[in-house]
C-alpha cells in the first residue's frame, strides 16, 4: 500500500476514533451537531439577551460556575446557577433559574431543574429519566462575551476584519428611503488592479405590503496603469433586488449591469486574504479576467435557511494583463503573469443551492453549510486559447456548449464546549459537452485546500510545458477536509471601553488560541477517455489521491500553520492565515 493509501486512511481513522470515542463515552464526550428542540432561528443575539445573560452571571447572588460542571444524584442546589463556557450535567436537583452561556445542559436520569433554563451558544438535552420543569429557551449563536480577571463577563465586540479596515460608510434617511454612501478599497489587492477603490450610494426602501426594495449604484476605480490599454480605468456594478412574501422575504428577484474584474476560482484563499497577499508579499493567488455585461435572477427561500437561485446572464469575458502595482516588500520581483482567457461572449444559465444551518456564521461549532451550482454555458464566437491536446481537445469555431459542476459541503460538530470536529468534501469541474474554457478550469495545492502541497503543483500540466502564468489546467477536482480543534488557556487581549453598552470592551489583541489537528485529502484531473485521464462517470481511485497532515495554532484573527504531504519527497510547508480554514 502506498504513501497516498496511508494518508487517506489516517484520515478515515481519525474520524472513526472521534466517533467512536463518542458513543462509547458519551457521559465525557458527546458530539452535538445539531441544535434542536425550542432552539431559536439562527442570526445575532438580540442586545437584550447578551444585558441579560452578562447581567444573571454577575448577580452576586448568583452562583456562577466557569468550565463543565457536575451535580452528582442526591446533590441538592437552590437559587439561581449560571455556567460559562462549560457542560451542566444535573443527576440531582437544581431549584431555581439555570442559565448557560456557551455551553450545554444535559440532565440525566433522575436529574431535575425546578425553574427556567436559558442556553446561549448551546442547547439542551433531557436524557430519559430527566426532568425539566420550567420554561426553555435556547439560542443558536454564540454569546459575545469574555471573563475578566474578577470572574465577571463582559460584553466582548468583535474585531473589524482587515478587509472591512479601509472604508467609510454614512447613512440617512429620506422618507421611506434610507441612503447609504460608501467609499471603500473594494476589499481586495490583485496585480490587474491594484488597489480598487469602489464607491457609490445604496438606496433602500420597503415598498408597499410586505415588499422590500434596494438599488446599489457602484464604481470601480482602478489606480494601476495598463500600458497594453487593454483594460479600462473605470468599471461598475448597478443592481437592483426586490424581496417579498410575508415577514420572511422569502422570494425575491432583480438585476445588475456590470464592468469588472472577476477570479477564475474563490481559491486557494478567501478574496480577503488573497488581496492581503498581493499586497504584503507581491503573491497573487488568484487570476482575472474581464466581464461586461447584465444579469437577472430569481432566488427563493421555501424553508428557513434553505436557498433556491437562478440566475441568467450575458456578458463578454476578456483577457486582461498583469499590471506593476506596488507591494510592501519583495517589490523588486516581477509579478505572475495573468494567463489568456478563451475570449468570447457568453450566455450562462445557473441554477444553485445554499443550506445554512451554522450556530455562528463566523466561528461556527454546529450544523451544517452547504452550496452548489450548476451552470451551462453557451458561446459562438469563442476565441480560444492554444493549448497541448493532451489537456483540451480543440474548442469548436461555431457552437460552443459545456456545463460546470460546484459544490461545497462543510460539517461542524461539537465535542463539548472546547473542542469541536469540522468535516468538508468539495469539488468542482466539468458536468457535460465541450472541453471547459481556461476561466473555468481548476486545480489543487496551495494555502487552503492541500496546504502540504504548493500553489497549484496539481494543475494537470504536462511534462515540458512551460506556462509563467501557472494557469489551471484541470476539468476536475474533489477534496476531503477533516480538522480537530480544542481551545487553549492562552490570551493575549487588550480592551477598549466601548460606550454603546455599559460593560463593552473592544477586544484589540488575540481573544482565544485553539490547537488545530488537520488531515486533507485531494485530487485533480482531466476527465474523458485516453491515457492520463480517467473517465467521465469515475473518479481516481484513492490510492492516486495526493494527501497531508499538519496542525496550527488559530487566534482568531490569524493563524499560523505547518504542513506537509503525505509524500516523502515534499518537505514541510509553513502558512499564515487570517482567517478560519473553513
């Protein structure tokens, strides 16, 4: 058995071992993927609750609890009890209100709460035999709080993104309109166009009945100078999206025009930290081209956190060049050239699905998020770049059709309160007609997905084709992510008082750390008939998958990781993130 077979199987392992290890010791360990019974709809604590919770955990009457804690049977507790960042497990008796923030109640057999139980960040679980008597309230997100050296919590705000640093924003209102002027850095940092600055109003209104209406007006500003005069100066998004269907909004629809400039793929890095890359380093991750043209969709929400879109759009994608922006170091280097697109006009139908269950869009420990799309494409006078026919067959001059699969399954599971298992199988590529255009194909290895591996070292080029651009090359790619992490004692914090709310402090340092173990397993391919590829309704077998392991230490804000590939010929790789894996 191979190097590869072994790290696929590790993997496979490790993830039995934490199940297993779950079922056999359930009174230690319980994974709890879910948040279910009266659990409240997913979103931000409402202000009142956070007051609420601060206010009961710091009653000095309360009898606060910080870690898991617990009451054995026969025990005996009355008046009101509050648990941070711990398990409750009750086998005796509690008279009076229970509140848990960032945490569980389980309350086993011959277990009884006489009085109210409140979870934050948690949920509750009444083994048979338990007992709860009183009102129950839970809620999905996690509560914004920290505990200070006396013991108290504290209102803990989180920390602005790097991306969401360079922007200015103003709102006023004008009848039913409320007006939105913003000026920002368009998020990102590229060698196409440096550094965007995109402004412009966002008009929003609700309409008559139980109809909502919003209209954002957006121009692209682009500083570098494209000497080749390819690409313009200026670009712009104009949208409009209109939302009806009772208090819900469950169905909506609308429109945009647009000039600007787009990635070939949203990895190996998110578009923050790709730009961040660029900029400090002069390391581009991502590649662009040009598109222009207009859009409409229609989307539809028939359950909570269920997503339906489509979508139909025309545009003209274009190559564009790499410009000479300037970077904070290693500015002498030359920057990666920005590889040729397949030039054309495209009509794209896509249709998608988004399913969001996640207690905390931003450090999710629970539920499940899921996308997918499937888009067809359409092109007749498609300018298509030469390639080697062991990697395309040649694009037809006349009537040019393919279809492209993506999809992204991500998993969170808790442990107990400080540790979790996050599980994640995504892929993309081609679905069905002719060979995909260079703007839509992809490859593995970088920073994200395979970190062991180096960017795009798995793109499905040949032996001897030289490319400066490292373009992707690839019609397929399927990876399987899995990573264990548990928080560290470990804070660096600095706090601002913050005068919106009495006891809120700006946290300014590192908030938590958490140890993460991570395996990846992951393949790139070229699909169809002949020698390299493999065939249309297969994929490799999993003895050909590329696999690494590596663990990192995550603050929050910044995580730094070691990894390195299964493969004994490839050494260790060090990665800077600044933002959560996935």
């Amino acid at each position: 058995m191979g190097r590869r077979s072994l790290g696929l199987l590790a993997m496979l392992a490790c993830s039995s071992i934490i199940a297993k290890a779950a079922v056999a010791q359930d009174s230690v360990v319980v994974i709890q993927p879910d948040q279910t019974g009266d659990t409240l709809s997913q979103g931000h604590l409402p202000v009142e609750v956070i007051r609420r919770i601060i206010a009961t955990y710091n009653d000095s009457t309360t009898t606060r609890i910080a870690g898991s804690f617990t009451l054995p049977a026969g025990a005996h507790l009355e008046g009101r009890v509050a648990v941070y960042r711990g398990t409750l497990r009750v086998y005796g008796r509690i008279d009076g209100a229970v509140t848990v923030i960032n945490g569980d109640v389980v309350i086993g057999a011959g277990g009884l709460i006489k009085g109210p139980v409140l979870v934050v960040g948690g949920r509750v679980d009444i083994r048979r035999g338990g007992v709860q008597d009183g009102e129950e309230t839970a809620f999905d997100p996690l509560a914004p709080v920290f505990r200070l050296p006396n013991g108290l919590l504290a209102f803990k705000e989180r920390r602005k993104a790097l991306s969401d640093i360079a922007a200015a924003r103003t709102s006023f209102q004008t009848g039913s309109i409320n007006t939105t002027l913003s000026l920002e850095t368009g998020r990102t940092f590229n060698r196409v166009e440096g550094l965007p600055i995109v402004f412009g109003p966002t008009f929003a209104t609700q309409g008559p009945g139980t109809v909502d209406a919003r209209l954002d007006i957006r121009g692209i500003f682009r500083p570098a100078t494209d000497r080749t005069k390819l690409r313009d100066d200026v670009g712009f998004v104009i949208g409009t999206d209109w939302r009806g269907g009772g208090k819900r909004r469950w169905l909506g629809f609308g429109g945009r025009a647009y000039r600007q400039i787009l990635p070939f793929e949203e990895q190996p890095l998110s578009k923050g930290e790709a730009g961040w890359s660029a900029f400090l380093l002069q390391r581009d991750y991502r590649d662009h081209f040009e598109a222009r043209g207009a859009e409409g969709f229609v989307t539809a929400e028939p359950i909570r956190r269920l997503r339906l879109g489509l979508s139909y759009r025309q545009d003209h994608e274009r190559s564009v060049p790499t410009s000479d922006p300037v970077s904070v170091f290693r500015n002498q280097d030359a920057w990666r050239p920005n590889p040729l697109i397949d030039d054309g006009d495209y009509r794209t139908a896509k249709v998608s699905l988004d399913y969001d269950t996640r207690n905390d869009p931003i450090r999710p420990s629970a539920g499940w998020l899921i996308h997918a799309d499937v888009e067809q494409s359409r092109s007749t006078d498609a300018s298509p770049v030469s390639l080697p026919a062991t990697i395309r067959a040649p694009i037809p001059t006349g009537d040019y059709r393919f279809s492209k699969l993506r999809f992204d399954v991500r998993r969170y599971a808790r442990l107990d309160p400080s540790s979790r298992v996050n599980l994640r199988v995504t892929g993309a590529g081609w679905l069905s007609g002719d060979p995909l255009p260079i703007q839509r194909r992809v490859s593995l290895g970088g920073p994200d997905i395979l970190p062991g591996y180096g960017f795009r070292s798995l793109n499905c080029a040949p032996n001897g084709f030289v490319d400066p651009a490292q373009a992707s090359l690839c019609d397929r790619s399927l990876a399987a992510q899995i990573e264990v992490r548990t928080r560290l004692p470990i804070g660096i914090p600095f706090r601002v008082r913050n005068a919106d709310l009495a006891a809120a402090q700006q946290i300014l340092g590192i908030e938590q750390a958490e140890l993460v173990l991570m395996g990846n397993a992951g393949k790139a391919w070229l699909t169809g008939d002949g020698p390299g590829r493999v065939p249309n309704n297969r994929i490799p077998k999993f003895n050909e998958w590329d696999a690494d392991i590596g663990v990192g230490l995550d603050t929050g804000g910044l995580g730094i990781y070691v990894a390195k590939a299964v493969a004994a010929s490839r050494s260790m790789r060090f990665v800077l993130r600044l933002q959560r894996r996935f």
